[in-house]
C-alpha cells in the first residue's frame, strides 16, 4: 500500500515490525500510541472491530489558553461548545491551531508543542 492510498483517518500495521499506526484527521501519525512525525513506510490496513474503544478519549485543558481542550489524538476543541477546531498548515508543514489566550490576540501555535505541554509524560 503506497501512502497516497491510505485514508485519513486509519490504524495500520507494519508487516515487518507488527507496530500499530494511526493516522487521525490532524495529519498526525502515532506508532503504538506514541506521536511519530517523519512519514512511515509500506504499510498494511489493520481490520476494524466494530464497537471498539477509541485510542484516547481524554481531553486536557491546553496550556495557557484555557477555551480549548486537546486529546493526545492531536484533535482541538472549544471548551464551552466542544465543536472542533480546524487546524492550518505553516511553511515548514508543521500544524498549527489559531489559539487566543484571554489577551484576545490570535497565536498560531505548533501543535507539537500544545501535545507536549498537554501531555508531558508522552515525550520521547
């Protein structure tokens, strides 16, 4: 399977290592629940089971701009409404998220660095 075909979202598994992929709608890729960035490679859609539990249905608050919430998925919400947010692409490809602390300025912040703060103990 070349990565054009994959879906997005999607689980896969590595035939040469049996590792467990997803791609969520983010852009992000995790390798066994851990976020990964450079882009895997051959890799094998995993069956679906119905009804199964998602990867992680925890959200945290984002580290200083207390209207949104995170989930290790790299998905965004508001707070109040939890309707989802979208998130932008930089010049260097990385994802950002328009974030407004309580300042009322708009910030576009990496997604790489709201997951850290969100969830430290999933750091490399």
């Amino acid at each position: 399977m070349h990565p054009e075909d994959l879906p997005d979202p999607g689980t896969y598994v590595d035939p040469e290592t049996g590792d467990i992929w997803e791609k969520y709608s983010s852009g992000n890729w995790y390798v066994n629940g851990v976020l990964h960035r450079p882009f895997p490679h051959a890799l094998t859609p995993e069956p679906r089971v119905p009804n199964a539990p998602a990867v992680s249905d925890e959200w945290r608050p984002v580290v200083g701009y207390p209207r949104y919430e995170v989930n290790r998925k790299g998905d965004l919400r508001y707070v109040e409404t939890k309707t989802p947010m979208a998130p932008f692409r930089g010049d260097s490809s990385e994802t950002y998220y328009p974030l407004m602390p309580a300042d009322n300025v708009v910030h576009a912040v990496p997604l790489s660095v709201i997951l850290d703060q969100a969830f430290p103990e999933s750091r490399d």
